[in-house]
C-alpha cells in the first residue's frame, strides 16, 4: 500500500475509532465473501463492520487515544465500529458466531474500556436499549394507571364528603326556621287572653257610652 493510501486509511480508522461508541475486534478467517456480507447485514446500518490490516489499526488506535491489547491485533483482524447500540451488535455477532465458528470474537473496547471476550458475551446477554425502554414504558404506565386510580378514589371521597358536609349545613336553618316558629306560637298562644280580655273591655265602654244617649232619645 502507497504512503498516502495508508496515511487515508489510518485517517479514516482513528476516525472510526474516536467515534465508536464501542469497538469489537474479530478474527474472520475462513469466512467466505457471502457470509461477510450476511454478517454486515445482521450488524445494520450502525455498525461498520471493515477488515483491517493490524499495523495501521494499531497506529490508528493510538492516534485515536485508544489502547489496544497486542493480543487483540493477531491474525487476519475485522474491526465492528459499533455507532448505535452496542448490546444489539454484540448480540448479532454472538448469533451470528454461532452458526459462522470460523467467526471468532477477540475483545475490545466499551465505554472506553477494554473488554475481554467473555466480558463481551456477558454484554450480549443483557436485554438490549429498546427493550429496556419498552419495560420501563410498561412500568411508567402501570405506575400512572395506578396514581390515576388513587386520585379518582381520593376526588370521590372528598365529593361525596362535601355533599355530607351540605346535607348538615341545609338542614340546621330548616331546624331553627321550625323552632322559631313555634316559639312564636306558644307566644301567641300566652298573649291571646290577654288580647281578648282589652277587646271585651273596649267594647263594653263603647255600650256604656252609647245606652245613655239611646235612653234619652226615648
């Protein structure tokens, strides 16, 4: 390879590497043009699936502030430039090496960390980004149905400790409305002697001053 063609492709891995949210090294001896294309396929549009020649990527990972163990750039090397979910492309790489043996998983790096192999396969195992929040979807849902649930209980109670409190406040005025009522008519009731005895005696003046002129027209 001419200088400046390893000088672009060294550009282009340190880019590939500064960018990556992980990077997962493979060996891929053996695997046919076919399956390297099923492979790409399964990994998606997120990850950049490029064999490599292990000098340059070793050169490229220093430039990219990256540090790759030695035992990581043995043999024909393909790097997985992972720019999505990185448990999502463990996991078609751990499928994908299941049925493809001549596939085999080196390491690499996660969150800026090196991992082993087996570190890898414990990542692949985990439920993946959109699963999560499918779950986590689920239980905000449940949760709100619940607070909803707890908040009609609680709206109902204070409705319907309103309405008592109305019920109580309408019928105290009914109650004393009734009881001065008959406070006036027991009233009235110990009056009205007392009215009928001024009517009597008003009337008998009247009869007292009237005889006398009667008798003297006679």
């Amino acid at each position: 390879m001419a200088r400046p063609d390893k000088e672009k492709a060294v550009a282009e891995l340190t880019e590939d590497f500064r960018t990556a949210t992980a990077t997962i090294l493979t060996e891929y001896r053996g695997l046919s043009v076919t399956s390297m294309k099923q492979l790409r396929r399964a990994l998606g549009e997120t990850t950049k699936y490029s064999v490599v020649k292990n000098t340059l990527t070793k050169i490229a990972a220093k430039d990219a502030g990256v540090d790759l163990s030695p035992d990581l750039l043995v043999g024909p090397s393909a790097v997985a430039f992972i720019k999505g979910d990185a448990i999502d492309a463990a996991k078609s790489l751990r499928d994908f090496a299941k049925e493809n043996p001549f596939l085999v998983i080196k390491g690499g790096i996660y969150e800026g960390k090196a991992v082993t192999k087996e570190e890898l396969m414990q990542l692949a195992n985990l439920e993946s980004r959109e699963v999560l929040l499918a779950k986590l979807a689920g239980a905000m849902k449940g949760s709100l149905a619940k607070a909803a649930r707890v908040f009609d209980a609680l709206r109902i109670k204070l409705e319907m400790s309103e309405g008592s409190t109305n019920t109580e406040v309408s019928e105290v005025p009914a109650q004393a409305v009734i009881t001065e009522d008959v406070v006036v008519t027991e009233e009235a009731v110990v009056e009205a002697p007392e009215v009928v005895a001024e009517v009597a005696d008003a009337t008998e003046a009247v009869v007292e001053e009237v005889t006398p002129e009667s008798e003297e027209k006679e």
